[in-house]
C-alpha cells in the first residue's frame, strides 16, 4: 500500500488509520454492535450525559467525584507534610477533555495576546478610551498605548493596501446626508453614553460646513460596541462623576471636599441660589436603578444635582412630618403657617390656638453671695462620754432630750420646735416634779461646760452660778485627787434627795454589794461625810475595799437621783444587759422566775422550754449522717455575741460577773429547790391557786431582802442570787411569819446535825456560801422534821475547813486532792471524796468495803435473809480468801512506789483489825475510822 | 378459748432476783448491759473496768487503765469496743477482745461524769463536771474533739444519744437537747438538778430524774410534761433512772435501796424492790427482754420475771 511504501511521508491525516492487512492472519471476529462504543482515551466510555450534568464524561466511570469517591484531593493528614493553603484553580475543576483541542479550556499553543494582530485596532482602543471616560480613573488607556508593539495585523495591512487610512470606515464611499443619517440612526449606544463633549460636534460642524454635493466621502469611523467587563458595584448606566466636565474647567486645581455637607465650597459650587452658572454636567444616577425600583423607563434618565439637597437640615421642607426629603407639594404649604413647623401635621378638627398662651415668667434664681459655700455645716455634737466620763446611757439620755438643751435659747418656732414643757404649757398640764432638764442632772461643772461649748458655738455669753463657779474652781484646785473630788460630787448630788424613787441598782447582780451600795447612797442623802468608808464591808481585803469604794463613788455620779419627769419618761430595762460580758449567747435566756414559777404549777412546756439555734460541727454532722442543718456557717455551738467591756473593773471580775450574771445559779438554785419545792408547794397551795398570785409569790420569793439599814420604801426588783439572804427570807415570806427569827435560832441546832447526811449540801455550801450557813439551813430544818440526831458540831467544822480546801480544789480542778490524800486509805479516802464532788454525788462505798472487809451479813438484802447464816459462814472464808489474794498481789508487784506501799499496809491492818472484831476496830487513822462509821451509822439509819 | 382474755396481760416486772454478783472491784459506780444485753459492764471505783456475762455470771475481763474510779461506760453496737469515764478526767476507749487501750482521751477539766456511744460508734460523747460535752471523734487519731458543747453552766450528769440527737442533763437543772438534723437546742427547765437523763425507746420522750426526788416524763417535741413519778427518795446522790424494753414503766434507783418501779401511764408506783439497805447506785434495763441490772455498792444484782431454778452463787 501506499501508506505502507510513504511511511516517512509527510501527510496529514485525520482520524486512525486501519491497520495493515495481513493475508495469513485469520478473519478477526466483528466487534458486535453493543460492543462498538466510544471511549475517551482514558478507556473511558463517553455518554453524552446533557449539557447541564456534566457534558460527556461526567465524573469518573460516570459516578460522581474521583475514584475515592468525594474525597477532597487537598485532603493530606501526614505529619511531615501539612497541608498547604490550596488555592483552587478553574482547571481543577475541569475535565480532562476540556484541555484538549476543542475543549472549552484548549492547551494548544496560541498567539498571546500581544502576538496578536488585534494590536492596534483603533477603534477597539477608541472604544477603549471612551469606556476609560467612564472609569473610574479616566484616561488609563494612556499607558497601554505608550507600550504597546508596533505591529500591525494582516488585516489592516491588507485594508490599508485597498486604500483604507486610520480613522476611515470600512465600506463604501457615500455622500454626506445618507451617512449623516446612516449614523444617526445607526449609531446606537449602550452601557455608557459618549461623553457630551468630544470633537463629534466640531467635526459634525466641519462636515456641515464642508458639503460638496459630489464628494464622497469615507464612511464615518464607527465606534464599535465595547465589550469591556464592567467593573465595580454601581448599578447599570450609572457613571461616575467626570471632574473636568463637572467642574466646567474651574477650580480643577481644588479639592473639592465632598463629603463635608455644609462646607461653603459645596455650597458655592451647587447651590442653585449663589451659582449661576451653567450646572455642572454631573450626570447618572448616583446607585443605578434598584431592584424595588419601578421607574425602569428611566434608568438612563439624567439626574441632576438639583434635585438633590446640597444642604443637610438646611431648609426643612414643610411640615416636618416627612423629613427633608419630603415630596414637593408638601413644601408649597409651608407658607400657611410657621408654628405649625414646630408642632407637626394638625391633626383634623385641631387648628392652632389664635392667642399663644402666656409663658410663664421664670425668675432668676436669687443671686448666691460671694461668700457662699456650698457646704452643710452640722451643729456641732456635744460629746459628753468623751469629755465628763458621762455613762453611755446618759449620754444617751443627753442627746435624746436634746430639747431641754435648745430651751435656753428660745426659739419660737414650729410646734416642732416646741419642747415638751413648752407644750406642756400649751396644754395646760401640771408641771412635773423635780429637775425639767437633764442639765438638772449633770454635775455642775459638766453642765458648765456643755453650756460654755453651745455658747461658744453660738457666740452667746452666759454667767454661770456662782456655786458652779465655785466647782469648778474646786475641780481646778485640786485636779489630780479625783478621787476625793468625785466623792465630793457624789455628795453634792445626793444630799437632801429624799426621793422615794426607784434608783438604778449597777450592783443587782451581786446583793450584798447592791446592798452596800445602798447603805452608801442613804448615808450619801444624809450627807454623811465619811459615808464610803461606813459602808464597805470590813471583812473584805483592802484591794476589794479600795475597788469597791472606786466603783460605788462612780456609780453615785453616775446613777445620781433622776427626776420624776426622766424616770417617768425611761422605762427600765427587765434584765439588765450584760455590758460586762465579754461573750454572749446571742439568744438570752428568758427570766428564770417565770420558769420557776411555771414549774411550781408544774406547767411544763413552752414556760419552761427555749430553742436556740445551734450549729453542730461539720464533721459531728458527718459522724451522725445527718446534713449539716446551717451549711455555710462557719459558727460551731451556739451563736455568740460579742459585746464590750464596760470598764476595767469588769474585766477583772469577768468570771465572776459572768457567774452572777447567768440569772440562775445551778447549784443554789437547785439547793433552794431541793429543799425548799416541797415546803413552798405547800404554801402555796395553801395560799392561792390563780396564776397570777402564783407568779408574784414567786418573784416576792425571789426576791432579795435588802439590808435592814437600806431604807425600806425602796421597791426592790432584783431577784435573789445571793445564796445568803435568799432561803431564810423566802421561807420567813411565804410563810408570811415575821417573828420566825426566833424559832430558826432554836432550829439551827438541829439543822447543824443534818448537815452531814447531807454531803451534797455540804458541797454547795463550802462554795458558795461563806457567810450564812445557818441561815441557809434554816430552811432545810422545815422541810424535813425527823432526822437522826448527831454530834454535828464537830463535823460542821470539818466542813467549814472542807470548804477552803474545795475552793482551792475547783480552781486546780482538784488534782490535789490525791496528793494530799497519799497517806489515807483507799477506801477512807474515798469516802472523804465524797463530800467535795459537785452536784449530785455517789454513793459513799463504804459499805461495800466495810462489807467485803468484814461480811456482808449487816447489808445484805431483805430478799435473801434466810440465806444469811449460811452465807455468812462463807463469807468470812471467802474474805480470807480475798485477804490472801490482796496480800499475794502485793507480793506480786513488790517495787510499788514507797508510799502506795504504805497504803496497802494501812488497809491491811484496817482489814485486820475489822477481821478482828466485826463491831469496831484499833484505831489506825481514828478520823477515818469516825468517818466511816458515822457513814456506816447515817446509812443504816435510811 | 373463744373468749377474750378478760384483762390484757400485765406486762412483766422484774422482781425475781435472778443473782448476785460480787464485782470486788469496791463500789460499783455504774452497771451497764451492752448493746445486746448479753453481757453486763461494772465500774469500779478502784479504777478498773470489768465484763460480765449476765446468764452465768461469769466474770469475762478487767479492764484496766484508768487513774480513778470509774464513772460511767458504755459498749459499741457490735460489741467490738467499750468507752469508759473516769474521774482522772479521761476517757478510755477499750478493744473488747485484748483489753488494750485503743485511745486515751484527755480533755475535760474535771472528772467524767458520762460517757455514750453514738449509734456506730464513731463519736464518744463525754460530759464532765466541768460542764462540758465533749464529742470525740473514734475514727480519726486526733486527740480534740470535735466539738465541745459548753452550753451547761454546771457539771453534766448524764448524756444519752438516739440517732442524731443528744440528751443531756446538767446539775443546773436543765435538760438540753441538741438536734443535729435541725441544728437546734432546745433547753428544758426543770430547775432541780438532772441526775439523770433517757430517752424513751420510742424516741418521743425523754425521761429525766432530779434531785427533788421526782423523775419526770416530758414530751421531747414541745417539753410539756407528760408524767411525774414520786415516791422515791433521790436527794443528794447521783442514781440512775430508766425505762423498761417495753416502755411501759419508769424505774428509777433511791437512797433508800429499793428501786421504784411506776407504771408509766398511770403514775402509780407498780413495784418497789427491795435491793439493799445501801443507796442503789446504778441500774440498767435489758434492751430489749424483762430484766434489771442494779448495782448497790460493790455488788451487781440481775432481776428477772420468773426466779431461776438453780440458785447458783455469783460470787465463785
């Protein structure tokens, strides 16, 4: 064949030759129809899917995406390799095919663009230009031509052979008319107009001008249609502001400030008023024709800086109910009426009112001195605890009756500014009694100097009395003897008070003291001089003594007589605070006397029950699995209260003020109760049953009677705490017997003897009370008639030394009491232990060591007696038996300590000798012996 | 028989004496069963503490290591450990099993008056002369407590714990309740000195027995009092009271050596044993059976309904 032969020639062949025939190759098999498909070069069949899914090979094997499916090609998850920011390109997503020859995206080798002969193409570039005007920046095809190549095309070479120049249509020559005509019809514009100005209407001119009826000419050049992108955001038609035409040549050279909406520049280059030249050619709607827009008609419409508002809120169109961009016909109106700029549109049936209403006249505000600031000055406060060592309460006093203070200076005001005797005038009422004022109550000097500090502040002079004169002159005589000079005072204020008022007790908590106190401020009214010293208790140390005095001559001062009109004007408090408590439960306890009275008619319940907060610790809490009831709370117990100290001396008894301030003593109150319920009960029965009655013997009951010198108008509301006074006056009252001191004097003898099978009385006693134990027993010897008689005196002495010996113990916590006791037996000391416990006691045990020393037989229980000789037999052999086995433990532990040594040979002579003799034994420790068997005796009497 | 019994069957009283048990260990300060009232504990006031087996007798163990007498003790719920008091002012908690002293708790200004487990055991509740309730943590190995309640303003004398309250009595004649659930106390005057305090088995009242020889009967939630029982002579000693199992009477110890034994409801007294001519001390109600435990100076004596047949001696 030829092709066979010609191999090496060169000829252009489209499509795929056959393949060479060859004769001894056997007849191929025709490829059956189903079989004959088109495939991409790729082996990919090609489908023509439809030109909107995708055109012939439509993803891979005509699936979607690639052979992993949709996974994205960027994706790339090694640690070496990150991936890179992918910018996708358009060919990525394109097809293989796309590239090819006739694909939309061919990668054949073309002529780029500067290779072209599209180079110079006028009118292209006149196009160009003209676009250029309406570009943003105009005239930016000047630097393309600067550089392009100077290279024709084929086409204007071969156009400018046939006789065609630049500038020149193509086409046959015509006349002028036709073409003129041909041009105006023909020449259609879109997107941007020709700028108006431009050499067209010169040459318009010229052509006009110049017309030969037979001359032809070249067809008019004509501007083809510039296909050029549209840049930017602006709506269709719209153009950009030409600078040159829109300025009209003049002040090219400025800046024009656009943006500043009254700069008088803008002004002067639109406003329609100041400018008349001809309006600037801005042209084109400023965004285009919107999408909600209807005006479509007019999307080429020219608009024109006069419709626009050159002046922001310059003139306001109308009413003001349509803003400054109000349509037209609303402006019209504005001549009707000028209020009604202010005010709006009238509403229908409204006109505006013919007469303005009168305005109203302000005055100006008064005109401020010069001297004027801008400030409040307070009075100035009369600091009285600071400056006369007044108490609190009195300062308290002092300032809420701070009318009196005002008094002097009159002042006519108000019914507010009246003070109470003012009023009291008004009204018609009796003068009240004693002193008006609380100056009344001051001590003179104090007094002169509040009224020289308000005569300072008011620049008013006042004499003071010649007797404060004389006070004061005396205080500033002698300044450093206060304390003399204080009990001069507190003579001076309470002489020739006859008062049978109640006096403010600083002292209730502690009788006798009250009671002293009381002695003093009687001989103090009866202007005793030396009455301080009279008064003190001469038993007591002289630092007592010394402190005492300090505190009674400061309380004096303190609490002199108030007046009928400030006492009637203060109600005391029920129980005083506790200023001197350093901690409180911050909930008091409620008055015992209630209680007690309460439980007298055994009304048990809410008389005698209090519920306090209480806080468990977290952890107790945890330990008992029960939620903390006061989450958060950092308080553990029961909440307490801090309170100040009023003075040093209540420091320095805090204990003791403590102890008297928790109003029932726990043991006497107990004393008194076991003792005496039972007595009072009777009486009380006896006497009443209402409840009433029952709470006022009850307070009487408790109440203290004061010493026989204290003046007996005194009502006296403290309740007793005084373990001394209290029993015997209570019983002597509510047996309402006035001549029973004769009768507990023959009582006492008996009272003595009881005194020892009662050694928790005995307890009680040695603590707190010192002074009356007669007295105290008195009461105890009509509650219970019959009892064993004794030699008591003996052992009341004991008792009495037993008390120091407790004292001393309670404040050590009786870790003494064994080592004093080392010598004493066992058993014996127990027994003496016995009477210094607190509160309820145990049983001495004397009687179990008195038994198993020497038998039981004497205590062995009724149930049993007819076992008693048979047992007692035995016993006797079992207590030899315990003998040895003490003495083997003795031999056991031989390296005791010396003394314990002593002791077990001590009880062994004590079990000796009870072994002896059953009754009574040698002496060893004669006291002890006499005390065991005194225990022995009393027991055996229950 | 179809009929009903005529009179429902009087509930049981302790009034057998069932044995004697010779402690030797001095006066026996207190006499308490444990939990499961099989076994009884004696203090002694020679500082010793022992174990008893309550239907033979027997003596189980001493336990010793307390400086003074022994006040009060109390057993764990499962018998695994013991807590006494002392007047050496401490508090011992004792292994059961070897004896040894598992803590030796110091703390209180005074000698012990009281000691109480709380129900597992993992708090010790102590109250002492001084006043205070001290709360003693048996879990942990501080050696504080957790919490001291010193609200008392004298020595306490009894203290009784049910679930999350406490009960304690004071000798200044009040008896305190504190409520860890509501986180409150309530106080209770009674204005004798508490010698003793209890909580019924119910758990609705609380029991408090004063040195005005009356034990009283109040209501726990308002403190109205429910029942006074007289007769008894309770003046200077410290003795106990109870309940029995069933709470149907009020025993309470006297000076006068029996024990008084009053029907709850009624107030009547139903029983008066005879235990000595001494004071009785100390008794204790099996938790959950008919029978008493007393201890009258240095003996314990177990009482039941019915006398026991063989009358063996304690004291072997």
């Amino acid at each position: 064949m030829a092709s066979d032969s010609d191999n090496d020639e060169d000829f252009v062949t489209y499509g795929t030759p056959l393949e060479p025939l060859e004769e001894d190759e056997p007849l191929r098999k025709p490829i059956p129809l189903h079989e004959q498909t088109v495939k991409d070069e790729k082996g990919r069949y090609q489908r023509f899917h439809g030109a909107f899914t995708g055109g012939f090979s439509a993803g891979y094997f005509n699936t979607v995406g690639s052979k992993e499916g949709w996974t994205p090609s960027t994706f790339v998850s090694s640690r070496q390799q990150k991936a890179e920011k992918h910018r996708a390109r358009p060919e990525d997503f394109m097809d293989d095919e796309d590239f090819s020859e006739h694909g939309i995206a061919p990668r054949e080798i073309t002529t780029s663009q500067e290779f072209s002969s599209s180079r110079r193409d006028e009118a292209a570039e006149k196009a160009r230009a003209v676009g250029a005007q309406a570009a943003l920046i105009p005239g930016d095809t000047l630097l393309e031509e600067l550089i392009a190549p100077a290279r024709l095309s084929i086409g204007v070479e071969l156009l400018r052979r046939m006789g065609w120049k630049e500038g020149q249509g193509v086409g046959p020559r015509v006349k002028r008319k036709p073409r003129r005509q041909q041009t105006e019809s023909g020449v259609k514009t879109y997107g941007c107009l020709l700028p108006p100005a431009g050499s067209e209407d010169s040459e318009d001119n010229y052509d006009e001008e110049f017309a030969p009826e037979n001359v032809t000419f070249a067809p008019k050049d004509m501007t083809p249609v510039d296909f050029s992108p549209k840049p930017g955001v602006q709506g269709l038609g719209y153009h950009g502001l030409d600078p040159g035409l829109a300025l009209l040549g003049r002040g090219a050279d400025k800046h024009i400030d656009l943006f500043r909406p009254q700069s008088e520049m803008r002004t002067s280059l639109f406003g329609d008023t100041k400018i008349s030249l001809k309006r600037g050619g801005v042209a084109g709607q400023a965004f285009g024709v919107g999408a909600l827009e209807d005006e479509d008609e007019d999307v080429y419409h020219r608009d024109s800086m006069s419709k626009y508002d050159t002046v922001l809120g310059g003139e306001e169109p109308g009413d003001g109910l349509y803003g400054w961009t109000a349509p037209q016909q609303y402006t019209k109106k504005r001549e009707r009426s000028k209020d009604t700029a202010y005010i709006g549109k009238i509403l229908e049936g409204f006109t505006l009112a013919q007469k303005p209403p009168e305005g109203k006249t302000v005055f100006p505000p008064p005109i401020l001195p010069s001297n004027y600031r801008p400030v409040h000055c307070f009075r100035p406060q009369v600091d009285v605890l600071r400056r006369s060592g007044v108490s609190p309460a009195l300062a308290e006093a002092l300032k809420s009756s701070r009318g009196h203070m005002m008094k002097e200076e009159p002042q006519q005001g108000g019914r507010h500014q009246l003070d109470s005797s003012q009023r009291r005038e008004l009204l018609g009422e009796d003068s009240l009694k004693g002193p008006s004022s609380v100056m009344d109550l001051l001590r003179p000097e104090d007094r002169r100097r509040l009224l020289s500090m308000r005569n300072s502040s008011t620049q008013e002079t006042c004499t003071p009395d010649p007797e404060d004169a004389t006070h004061a002159a005396s205080s500033v005589v002698t300044p450093p003897s206060t304390g003399l000079q204080q009990q001069h005072d507190a003579l001076a204020a309470w002489k020739g008070v006859h008062t049978s008022l109640q006096t403010f007790k600083p002292f209730e908590k502690n009788p006798s003291k009250q009671a002293r106190y009381e002695l003093y401020l009687n001989r103090l009214r009866q202007g005793d001089k030396d009455s301080l010293e009279q008064s003190l208790d001469l038993t007591m140390t002289e630092w007592e003594r010394s402190r005492e005095r300090e505190e009674f001559v400061r309380a004096s001062i303190l609490y002199r007589p108030t007046s009928s009109s400030l006492s009637s004007r203060f109600t005391r408090a029920k129980q005083q605070e506790d200023e001197d408590m350093v901690e409180v439960s911050r909930d008091e306890e409620g008055d015992v006397d209630d209680k007690q009275a309460a439980i007298k008619m055994k009304m048990f319940g809410k008389l005698t029950r209090e519920t306090f907060e209480w806080h468990p610790d977290k952890l107790l809490c945890k330990r008992f699995n029960v939620p903390d009831p006061h989450p958060g709370s950092g308080v553990v117990g029961v909440p307490k209260v801090k309170r100040d100290k009023f003075s040093v001396f209540n420091f320095l008894t805090v204990t003791e003020s403590r102890e008297m301030a928790e109003p029932p003593k726990p043991p006497e109150s107990g004393k008194k109760s076991r003792w005496d319920v039972s007595d009072q009960k009777k009486d009380k029965k006896k006497s009443d049953d209402s409840l009433s009655e029952l709470l006022s013997t009850a307070r009487n009951q408790t109440e203290i009677k004061p010493d026989r010198d204290s003046a007996p108008e005194l009502p006296v509301s403290s309740h007793s705490n005084d373990p001394a006074v209290t029993p015997a006056n209570k019983s002597e009252e509510s047996a309402g017997v006035q001549s029973s001191d004769r009768k507990t004097d023959c009582d006492e003898e008996q009272k003595d003897e009881e005194e020892e099978n009662r050694p928790p009385m005995d307890l009680f006693k040695a603590i707190f009370a010192s002074s009356s134990d007669e007295k105290s027993s008195s009461s105890e010897a009509e509650s219970d008639s019959e009892d064993e008689e004794k030699d008591g005196k003996e052992e009341e002495g004991k008792i009495e030394s037993q008390a120091v010996d407790l004292l001393t113990i309670t404040t050590s916590s009786s870790g003494d009491t064994s080592s004093l006791r080392t010598e004493v037996a066992v058993s014996s000391q127990m027994s003496v232990k016995e009477r210094e416990e607190f509160g309820p006691k145990l049983p001495p045990p004397s009687f179990a060591i008195s038994e198993y020393r020497g038998g039981t037989t004497s205590v062995c229980s009724p149930s049993k007696e007819e076992e008693v000789g048979k047992k007692s037999k035995e016993k006797k052999h079992k207590n030899r038996k315990h003998y040895k086995r003490k003495k083997d433990k003795k031999k056991k532990k031989p390296k005791k300590h010396k003394h314990k040594q002593q002791k077990k040979s001590k009880k062994e002579e004590t079990h000796n000798s009870s072994e002896d003799s059953d009754e009574d034994d040698v002496p060893v420790l004669t006291d002890n012996l006499l005390k065991r068997l005194k225990n022995i005796q009393s027991h055996e009497t229950w | 028989m179809a009929f009903p019994q005529p009179k429902p069957q009087a509930p049981q009283l302790p009034q057998h004496l069932l044995r004697t048990i010779d402690c030797k260990q001095g006066a026996v300060r207190a006499v308490r069963f444990n939990a499961d009232g099989n076994y009884v504990l004696s203090c002694g006031s020679d500082k010793s503490l022992k174990l008893w087996s309550v239907n033979r007798g027997t003596f189980l163990k001493t336990y010793s290591g307390h400086g003074y007498e022994v006040l009060d003790a109390d057993g764990s719920y499962d018998n695994s450990q013991l807590c006494s008091c002392s007047s050496d002012k401490t508090v011992i908690l004792w292994d059961v099993a070897t004896g040894q002293v598992t803590r030796k708790l110091r703390g209180h200004a005074g000698k012990v008056n009281c000691v109480q487990f709380n129900e597992e055991a993992t708090v010790i509740l102590s109250g002492s002369i001084d006043g205070r309730v001290r709360c003693w943590d048996t879990r942990s190995r501080k050696f504080e407590p957790i919490q001291i309640l010193d609200e008392a303003r004298d020595s306490i004398s009894s203290i009784k714990v049910a679930q999350h309250e406490l009960l304690t009595g004071s000798v200044d004649g009040r008896v305190r309740r504190y409520d860890l659930r509501m986180g409150q106390l309530h106080v209770d005057f009674i204005s004798s000195p508490i010698t003793c305090v209890c909580f019924s088995q119910d758990g609705q009242c609380t029991l408090s027995s004063s040195l005005d020889s009356s034990v009283r009967l109040f209501d726990k939630s308002t403190g109205e009092m429910l029942g006074e029982y007289t007769g008894h002579k309770m003046k200077g000693y410290k003795l106990d009271c109870c309940l029995s199992s069933k709470d149907t009477h009020v025993l309470s110890c006297s000076e006068d050596g029996h024990v008084y034994c009053w029907d709850l409801v009624e107030g009547s007294l139903s029983l008066k044993l005879p235990v000595g001519k001494g004071v009785v001390q100390s008794l204790s109600f099996h938790p959950t059976e008919t029978c008493l435990l007393t201890a009258m100076e240095g003996r314990v004596q177990v009482w039941g309904t019915e006398p026991e047949e063989e009358k063996d001696d304690a004291m072997t």
